[in-house]
C-alpha cells in the first residue's frame, strides 16, 4: 500500500496564504463518518495557512460522482481560486467502485483543465471501511489535510509563475 510507511498528514512546508485567495471545499455526503474527517483535516491546515474563514466556502454533494459538477458549479458561481474535492468510494461486491472512481477522477482532472485552476483530488478510493478510516484522521493521517497543502502549493505555484 501506498501509505503504510506515509503518513498523509506530513506534507512538509506549507506556503502561508494570500489574504485574496478564495478556496471551495466540495465535499460527499456519502460515507460521512469519513468525509466529515477529511473536511476537519483539510479545514486545519487552512485557517494554520492563514485563510480566513471567509475564504474558506464549503459545499456538500450527494457523492463523491457529484464531485466535479459540484466543483465547477464552486467555481462558475463563487470565483474560487481553487477547489478542493473531498469524497470517500469504498469497494462493494459490483464493480460500481471501478465506474465510480474512473469517473470522478476524470471528472475532476477536466474540471481543473478546462478552468485552469487547482481542483484536488481528495477522494479516498479504499477496499474497505478500516482503510478509511485510516486516511481520514486515523493511523495514516488525513487526506484532506494532504488535499488543502496540494491546494495552497500549486496557488503558491501559480503566483510564482
């Protein structure tokens, strides 16, 4: 596994944020226990980074599928400089995982292209609810923290350029 020697809430330096930065957390609402996590996770590491909750907009779709309509919804009305997608997809017995997980993937990828901006990518695509939970504040760390540092590093990118 990709993370049993990482721990997703060690993301190194952060760039502290420009007070002008407008940042949507889009999150699932399906597998809340876990989504919830990864909202808390990707929230700290925002106000640590200095954005003000004002800057900080949070929006919950049905799930994780919804992701990237919600993203550029984010985008298109609230003139976000960039988006963070937070969703959870736990393997069941039908291959609903592989289309769901394929789909949002793409999904989020072709809103960030076609919008130019930062849209992350903080889905957990898991086997199971352990692994889950895990990655969502648990012995892994949290994904959403690792989600908001990706988000403040490529704006940080963005400015440099």
């Amino acid at each position: 596994m990709a993370t049993a020697n990482k721990n997703l809430s060690i993301v190194g330096s952060v760039p502290k944020a420009k007070e002008a930065w407008n940042i949507a957390i889009v999150k699932a609402e399906w597998n809340e226990e876990i989504t919830n996590g990864l909202l808390e996770g990707a929230k700290t590491l925002l106000k640590e980074s200095d954005i003000p909750e004002s800057n900080i907009h949070l929006l919950d779709v049905p799930g994780s599928y919804e992701l990237p309509l919600g993203a550029q919804w984010a985008i298109e009305q609230l003139e976000v400089d960039a988006v963070i997608c937070l969703g959870s997809v736990i393997r069941g017995e039908t291959a609903h995982f592989d289309y769901v997980c394929q789909a949002v993937s793409l999904g989020i990828k072709d809103v960030s292209l076609s919008y130019n901006l930062p849209v992350i990518f903080g889905v957990l695509t898991d086997d199971n609810i352990e692994q889950s939970r895990a990655r969502s504040g648990g012995i892994h760390g949290n994904k959403g923290t690792e989600a908001a540092a990706t988000a403040l590093k490529m704006l940080e990118l963005r400015d440099r350029l």
